[in-house]
C-alpha cells in the first residue's frame, strides 16, 4: 500500500521537479493529484515517463483522504491552503517562506536534522528551507559536528531559475536581445540581469540586508544551531539553474582544510571535487540536474585563526527544492506514517 499524495503548484519550475523526483525515486504511492490555479486547471503535467495528470484547482480541491502535501505554489497561497489541508488530516510540506520561522513547524534538511520532522504533529506541516541555506547547511552540518563553527560569511551567485519560469525567460530574451540589437526589456529583475549581476534577491529590510539575506542567517541557525553567526550577500547572476556559494567559516577548535575535505567525503549528500588544477572543481552548469551538494576550493584561511574557505554548487530545483521536499517525505512516510500506508 502506498500514499495518497497531492503536489500543489504543479505547473511550476519546482512543481514538476517534485514530480519527477517522485517517480526517479519510486515514491510509494496509491494517486498522486496535481494541483495548480483556476488559470492551470485542465491542463496536464507528466509523472514519470508515462502518466499524465490532469491538473486540478487548488481552491476547490478537498484534501480529505490525502496524507501528504508537497507544496510549492508561493507564501500567499501557501498561507491560504495549508491550514485548510492539515486540517483535513494531510501533512502538508511546503516549500514557501510562510511557515519556516514558525516556532510550531519543523524546518528540515534530511542529511542535517532529520529529528526535527517529529515536530510535524503540532500543526500537520513541515517547512522546506530556502534553497541557498540547504545547500549550506549540507556541507557545514559535518564540520560543525567536529569544529563548532562560530561564524559564517557566505556569497551567493544563484540562478534565475530561483525566481521561477518568467525569470528563465526574462535572461533568455534580454541574452536574445542583446545579440539581436533589440530593446532591452525588464519586467522580473529590478537591473538587466543579462550579463549581467544584481546584488539585490528579494525585498530590502531595515538594516540594509535583504530578506533572501535574512532567511539565510535565521534558517541556518534554526536548522543547525541558535549559536552559529551568518553574514550573507545574496547576488542573482546570469545563470539558469545551479546556485553556487563562496563560504568563509570560523570555527572553535583546528579544523584544516585536508581534514575538512576528509569529513566531507563521507558526509550524506556531499560530493567533493576538489583538485587544485584546471578544472578542478564542479561549476553551476555541471551541477544542473545532479542531486549532490558539490564542495571544491577548500583550503585554509590564513587570516583568522581556525578558518576555512570553500564553494559549493548545488541544483536549485532539486537538492534546493523538489528533492529536499521530497526526501522529508521519505522520511516522514517511513519513520511516522508507515502505519497509515499500510491501512
């Protein structure tokens, strides 16, 4: 027996990475629903290689009967609708920012806390983390289980892909344009993002961070530890899918560069490719597609005592996205809702 599961914002970038990454990775399911707005219902989407599913309107939908929710249709809605389907027994896993600060609801990277998806019961959901900080916390979680990391300063170069579909295509047709002499439009990013970088990822705060900047320091500290100093700079760059990070870590006791990329080797999630030659490192179109996190670059940093430098590259849609949502499933449905399958 499997589950009845309900992927909402079907449609979307992340949405049909969720459903693929269900069937590549056999998920146990009885019916998977495709869910999406008035504007989407009707159409179909593609589950595995053969099945297509006829998209269904989130807003008439009755999750009665469904046991899992993956969500990825945006805060707003998330806000809407997830009440409404834990409410109906569902345990809803979403990808949105709404809930992740929540006090109440489990904020989970499977190879970093996965204790914490117990914390489920509370309020029915579980909060996916923003694609930057799990990439992140997958590579500083065994470090920090040997070091204790005092401080991080990450910059990010993430992919447009992060912004959804119109920002896909907005780099593809100013790249066009450009070459074609046509007139530069801008609807999705506040600058040209053609060739272009924009140090500028969701709306600015009071003390001149922005708020991608922000999710990156407070979600860190919840996933792996209150303690933990983050300092981040969030940049867009022209790249379609992939997210890449420069990290600076400071930590409490000696922790070298050669015994980092020893940890790391064996780490869940992790691969290293780190030879100090040309092309000795993963890039952002190598790792479009993969589901690793890729750490290259190591080395000492001289400048502060017990410092490491390194950059990490990791499929936005997948480890940052659709796979992460999906191995929470995963577990949830093998170490709490086994019993319900099986019913």
């Amino acid at each position: 027996m499997g589950y009845r599961v309900a992927v909402v914002g079907a449609t979307g970038n992340v949405g049909r990475e969720i459903l693929q990454t269900l069937a590549e990775r056999n998920f146990p399911v009885d019916e998977v629903v495709a869910l999406a707005s008035q504007r989407s219902a009707g159409g179909e989407v593609s589950f595995g290689e053969d099945d297509l599913l006829k998209v269904q309107r989130l807003d008439q939908f009755n999750f009665k009967g469904i046991d899992i929710v993956l969500s990825s249709a945006g805060a707003k809605v998330s806000a809407e609708f997830a009440p409404r389907a834990s409410a109906a027994g569902a345990v809803v896993i979403d990808n949105t920012s709404y809930f992740r600060m929540d006090p109440d609801v489990p904020l989970v990277v499977p190879e970093v806390n996965p204790q914490a998806i117990a914390g489920y019961k509370k309020k029915n959901i579980i909060a996916n983390p923003n694609c930057s900080t799990i990439q992140m916390v997958v590579a500083l979680k065994p470090l920090h289980d040997v070091a204790s990391i005092k401080r991080v300063v990450v910059a990010t170069y993430q992919s447009v892909s992060g912004a959804g579909k119109d920002a896909m295509d907005e780099l593809f047709n100013q790249t066009r344009g450009i070459y074609m002499n046509a007139p530069m439009e801008r609807t999705k990013f506040t600058k040209q993002i053609a060739f272009n970088c924009i140090p500028h990822i969701d709306v600015f705060m009071d003390d001149g961070y922005t708020k991608e900047e922000w999710k990156m320091q407070v979600e860190t500290k919840k996933i792996l530890d209150p303690k933990i100093k983050v300092t981040a700079t969030c940049v867009r760059v022209p790249v379609f899918v992939s997210h890449a990070e420069a990290v600076n870590v400071e930590f409490e006791k000696p922790l070298s560069a050669d015994e980092a990329r020893a940890i790391l080797k064996s780490a869940p999630g992790v691969g290293i490719v780190d030879h100090r030659v040309d092309e000795g490192y993963v890039t952002q179109v190598e790792a479009a597609g993969e589901d690793k996190v890729y750490v290259s670059r190591l080395r000492d940093d001289h400048t502060i005592d017990n410092g490491l430098s390194f950059w990490v590259v990791s499929d936005n849609l997948r480890k940052g996205a659709a796979l992460n949502a999906v191995q929470i499933a995963e577990k949830l449905a093998s170490d709490y809702l086994s019993g319900k399958a099986a019913a």
